[in-house]
C-alpha cells in the first residue's frame, strides 16, 4: 500500500470516528499527524509538528477571548436590544433585525453568535406567534452570511491559508458571494413561511417575557443569557396574566432605551477598537484581541477569568490539529497525488463540482471548518494552474461546506435546536433534517453555478 493511500485512509478515518464516537476531529489530527508523520514517513516531531499554524492560534484564542468579556457582561445584550428597539414594534421586520445581528456578530469574530441571538429570536417568535422555524432559519442564515468576513475566524483561517500557499486570497469575494448567497435564501425562506402558523409551542399561551427593549429587559435580567448562559432555558420567562400579555404588545418605541453600565464601557470601547484597528490599519487581528483582552483582564481580573472559559477551545483544537495533519500530507505528497487524480477528469467544473458536493455532504455532518481546510489544500494545485480563479473556488466552496449549517448534527443547528421548546422539538428537528437534505441537493449545485461558473468564464 502506498504512503499517499495511507494517508488518505488515515484522514477518512479521522472524519468517520470523529463523527461516529463524537470525538473533537483537531485531537485525531494531531494523534494522525504523530502516527503517519512519525511512523510512516519516519518524521521527528519538530517536522511532523511544523504544520500547526501558530498565527491563527493566537487569532482564534484572541477573538474568542475578547468576546467572552461581551458576552458574559452583558453588552452584546445592550447591543441586541438597541438593535430591537430600531423597528418600534413592527413584528414583521424583527426576523430581518436578527438575521443582520447574527450577519454582524459573526462577522466581527463572534464565532457563536447563533447561540446568542437563537434564544432571544426563538422567544420572540413564540411570544408574537410567528413561524418559528421561519425565525430559526434566518438566524443561521445570518450567521452563514457574515461568516467570511476578512475579520472572522471563517475568513482569517481561508486567507491566510491560501496566502501560506503561494495564491492570492480574494478576501471581498469571499465576503459578499456568501453574504448575498445566504440573503437570497432568506428572502425565499420568508416569502414561504412567514404567513404560515408554523409549530406552536405549549408554553406559546403563558410565554410572555418583556419586550428586549422594556425597561425590565436589562442586560442581566431578561434574556437568560446575558451572563455568558448561551444555554440557557429560552422558557424561564415570566408567567403574567392577559392584561399585561396585552401590555406588552404595545408599541416599543414608548419605552426608555437600554443604556450601557460604567462596567461595560470598556468592553465595547475595545470591541470598536478592534474592529477599527483590523480594517482600517491592518494589524494582525490575534494580538489586537489579545491585547485588548489583557487591559481589559487589567482593568477587572475576575471579569478575564471568566472571559477565559469562553475561548473556544474545541474550535481551536479543531483547526490546529486538522491543519497540522495537512501539513504532514503535503509533505507526504500525498496533496499532489490526490490533486492530479481529480485533474484526471480532464474537466476542471467538472471536478470542482464534485468537491463541492463532496464538501457539503461531509460539512452536514461533521466540521464546515475542517472539511473547507481538507477541500482546499485538495485543490491548492488545481488552482495553480490557472484553470479555476481562486475568489470564485474559494467563495463557491465557502457557500457549498456552510450551507448545509442547518442540520441538527451541525454547531449551528444543534445551537438552534437547543433553543426550541421541547413540546415542538421532535417536530422542529424534521423540518431541520428536510431542510438540510434540501441544501445538500441543491446548494452545492447553485454555488458552483452563481460563485463559480461566471468567474471561470470571464478569465
């Protein structure tokens, strides 16, 4: 048997046990890395080591961290609730308000911004008594929309691995084919749904928890996961009669709006910072955050501890460890050797094709992350010769390996599902399944078609 079968039965083997045993894929990538580099190709651990990407540690590490301080103070809740209160109260427009606040969450480097803004919305639609399902999808739809941003985890880890290997990332193209990809599919998903009744939880009749911007919706009373809880139970609302139920549908704009506590002024003074630090001056984005974090650890050292817990250790081991892994079949050749057996196809659409499938059917059920790494190290030398434009791979394979994010055996879904209430969970957790089935069919095929063909052609 070859080194470079090996290898890639090796890798098949990672994603199946990762998936089956439920085991963090980036701990079998290091576990893999040691094995194959060590053992097969006879490797000392600085060699088979050298593919763990030291920068995007410290980008992850330092995105997470910072906002594990917005999160657990409560100041993304500040800024949901200055977000709600923008529509007064015209129901209609709210699935729209958490669609662009999960977009721009994400897209700043909140890697869980569905399980912030899912309890919230979720709650929303139960007390208005609109679809849920409707208010659900939009929410991941957000999330994938903003998900590629040049400041996201999404986009850092894309571009910096395409410029670590010789290509030049397109980091707007990248960017906006998702964004407008998964704006469509919103716009589709609530001219379907948004008239129809949807699931009704039990709790839909005493389900009435104050208005987001009311003046008992603060930061930390209200949502039930202003204090860093994502978990936690969309249903402790408060249980009140039918008179202040018709109370709270009154129009927002009457109520005072939610101000910011001294406490959170620095939080979302270094959260302004950052972003203004990455995009107009371009400093790494992983020492901007970390060292915002530590003046802010400065100014409230219990505030940091807590923030810590909220670094989003499995994502990181997850990229590191698939990354590291890669570097080892590069260095195998085993790349190269897979590379020009899908160039054997002979038709370069044809190929890309069939990643982008392989891409979404893998991503419903394991890492969207890992498997985007895996499929464009694959393709590293397909692009270099020119035969695919790089933004329109790249932004095509962004929409194919995330679009599939609704599936309840995704973080996205199952962050959804966690939110819903238990009465209609069975029930919720189908139309999750046939929705997912449905992108598998055809999202694939339309990314390839919007983001792919039309670059292709015009080079």
């Amino acid at each position: 048997m070859s080194i470079e079968l090996i290898c890639v039965i090796v890798l098949g083997l990672m994603f199946v046990i990762g998936t089956w045993r439920d085991i963090n894929m980036g701990l079998l990538g290091f576990v893999a890395a040691a094995g194959v580099g060590g053992l097969v190709l006879g490797q000392a651990p600085e060699e088979f080591l050298a593919g763990f990407p030291v920068d995007l540690f410290l980008t992850l590490v330092g995105l997470t961290y910072l906002f594990g301080f917005a999160q657990n103070n409560g100041v993304i809740e500040v800024i949901v609730h200055w977000c709600v209160r923008l529509v007064g109260g015209r129901t209609a427009l709210m699935p729209w308000i958490f669609f662009l606040l999960t977009a721009i969450l994400i897209a700043l480097g909140a890697l869980f911004a569905v399980a912030i803004v899912a309890p919230l919305a979720l709650s929303f639609a139960r007390r208005e008594r609109i679809n849920q399902f409707m208010v659900g999808l939009l929410v991941v739809h957000g999330a994938l929309a903003g998900a590629f941003s040049p400041i996201s985890v999404y986009g850092i880890f894309i571009n910096d691995y395409l410029t670590k290997n010789g290509l030049t990332p397109a980091p707007l193209t990248l960017f906006v084919a998702p964004f407008v990809f998964n704006f469509v599919f919103a716009l589709v998903v609530y001219a379907v749904l948004h008239k129809r009744p949807g699931l009704r939880a039990e709790a839909d009749d005493h389900l009435v928890a104050p208005r987001p911007d009311s003046p008992d919706a603060s930061p930390e009373a209200g949502s039930g996961f202003a204090s860093g809880e994502t978990g936690a139970d969309p249903e402790a609302a408060v249980h009140v009669g039918p008179a202040t139920a018709s109370a709270s549908t009154e129009h927002t704009a009457k109520h005072p709006p939610v101000r910011l506590a001294p406490r959170q002024v620095p939080t979302l003074l270094g959260l302004i910072a950052m972003a203004l630090s990455v995009l107009i001056f371009g400093w790494d984005v992983g020492l901007v955050t970390i060292t915002i974090s530590i003046v802010l650890t400065a100014i409230n050292p219990t505030a940091g501890k807590a923030a810590m817990t909220k670094v989003a250790w499995p994502v990181v081991i997850l990229i590191c460890g698939v990354l590291t892994y890669i570097g080892v079949l590069q260095s195998a050749g085993t790349v190269e050797w897979v590379s020009a057996g899908i160039s054997a196809i002979g038709i370069p659409l044809l190929a890309a094709l069939l990643l982008f499938y392989l891409a979404g059917l893998v991503s419903a059920l394991a890492s969207s992350l890992a498997i985007i790494g895996v499929v464009i190290a694959l393709a590293v030398p397909l692009l270099e010769s020119g035969d695919i434009a790089v933004g329109g791979f790249v932004a095509a394979l962004a929409i194919a390996s995330t679009i599939v994010d609704i599936s309840p055996f995704s973080t996205n879904g199952a962050m959804l599902l966690a939110n819903v209430d238990p009465s209609i969970r069975d029930g919720y957790y189908r139309q999750m399944i046939a929705y997912a089935g449905l992108m598998c069919l055809i999202g694939p095929g339309l990314a390839w078609l919007i983001a792919a063909v039309p670059t292709w052609m015009g080079g």
